[in-house]
C-alpha cells in the first residue's frame, strides 16, 4: 500500500459487507485512506467492488440479470459507476443498494 508503485486499494465486499468487520481490512482501509492524505491528495485510488444478484434491481420492470459492479475513485470529490454489461438489453443495474447502505 505505501510503496510509490501502488496507486490504490480495490475493496471486493459482499452483501454483509464482511471487510469491513475484519481487524485487518479495517487496518488496511486505514492505512489507505492515511496514504492518500500523505501523497496530498488524488494520489491514491480506493475503489468498492461488490457482486449484484440477479433480481435485485429491476429496469423498465424486467429484473436485472445477476452482474460484477464497481464504485471507481477517480481522485478527489470524483468517483463513477461501473457495471459490467453483458448486452444492453440486460438493463443497465448499479451499485447494490444494501451493499451501500451498509459501506
């Protein structure tokens, strides 16, 4: 994490958010988040990825098919939405909501 070579931490969560129950990944967001103040700021990326199960979210009333997503930090007050598409005709789907509530 603090070697000048690694630009981010990548946080994979479940629907427990169990990382963030664990003594070592609680150290390791941490020393992450302590990483991106010491380089000043948008010199280090911390990114959430979580898993959405099928029939979570629905678009135009059709349950979105199970998928990887992913909430990238694109530097400071910056941050986008990624959801791996498998055809547009999936539904586009988003970050899990229960996973978020609980980040």
């Amino acid at each position: 994490i603090q070697d000048r070579r690694c630009l981010g931490t990548v946080v994979v969560l479940d629907g427990d958010v169990t990382p963030f129950t664990r003594v070592w990944c609680v150290l390791e967001a941490e020393v992450s988040l302590n990483e991106d103040r010491r380089r000043g700021g948008g010199g280090y990326f911390y990114d959430l990825a979580a898993w959405l199960p099928e029939g979570e979210q629905a678009y135009g009333g059709t349950p979105v098919p199970e998928r990887a997503t992913a909430l990238l930090d694109l530097g400071p007050g910056k941050a986008a939405r990624e959801v791996v598409e498998d055809n547009e005709a999936d539904g586009l789907g988003c970050f899990p909501l229960a996973v978020a509530r609980k980040v």
